[in-house]
C-alpha cells in the first residue's frame, strides 16, 4: 500500500482543493468494493473554469495539458473525500479523458499527458494507469478537458 502520497503532495508544494460539488444531479465519486471512480472532472478551481474552449484552435496543446492536470487534480480530491486519505490508494486503475477538439486536432494522448503526469507525480509507480484519450466537438460548460479516474483501494478504506 502506498503510505506516502499525502506527503508527496506537500512535497510537490501543491495546493489540495476541496472536492468539488457536483453541477448536475449525479454523485461526484462512488466507492464498490476496493474500486473507487469519479464523475468527470473539469478543469475547475474555486468554482471558476480555468480553461475554456477548443484544444487546437483557443489553447494550444501545453494550456490543455495544464487543464488535464487540474481535472485530474479534482479528480483525486474527489477520491480523498471518498477513502479519507490518499495513501490508502493501491493503484490508480484508469484515466478516461475527453479533449473539447478544434477540427483536425489529433494530439489529445500529448494533453492527457497532464492528468497522468500528475498521478504518476502523486503515487509513484502505483499512478501509472490504463488510458483513453478522446477528442470530443463540446464539453459542459465550454470546459477544455474532462477527467474521469478509477483508483483501487485498501480493503479497509472508509
């Protein structure tokens, strides 16, 4: 079991955020058994959008990829409020990325990049993931990027 993640954040010098409320009717994580997944997460801090528009055409591939780390980086607050703490993640399971694309935009393995750097960052070893990473025409609120992440637990997690 990873025992170190919450002390890598602090490491890392990253500001936590609260686990964002959901903006629809629907639950933002759900724990079943030792798996736990999120709702997709967007690049979203303090109830503002960071990132808006199409990938390729408004952002360029490095603004996208910083979007991806900050859905991510609410995916994994959505975890922490789920399990408690983060070191009783085993693994991170799969990413699933949705990339609002401008016409002709093939990059999105190089934006999704920013969410599995982070994971990496975080959980070492145990971050590295399954992944898809789509180009999509519209995302909610105009959002740039959308994260969904399945992470694995201890048995005993809350």
């Amino acid at each position: 079991m990873i025992t170190n993640a919450e002390a890598r954040l602090v490491e890392m010098g990253i500001e936590f955020p609260e686990a964002p409320a959901a903006i629809g009717d629907y639950i933002p994580v759900v724990k079943f058994g030792d798996m736990v997944v999120t709702s997709g997460q967007l690049p979203m801090q303090d109830g503002t959008m960071t990132a808006s528009g199409k990938v390729g055409q408004d952002l360029s591939v490095e603004e996208g990829a910083a979007a991806a780390r900050v859905a991510a980086l609410n995916c994994v607050a959505q975890i922490r409020s789920c399990v408690g703490s983060l070191d009783n993640v085993t693994r991170i399971i799969r990413v699933e990325g949705f990339v609002n694309s401008a016409d002709g935009f093939h990059s999105q393995p190089q934006v999704l990049n920013g969410a599995s750097n982070l994971l990496a960052e975080i959980f070492g070893e145990a971050g590295r993931h399954t992944r898809f990473a789509v180009g999509v025409n519209e995302l909610p609120l105009n959002a740039a990027v959308e994260v969904v992440v399945w992470a694995q637990v201890a048995d005993d997690a809350q």
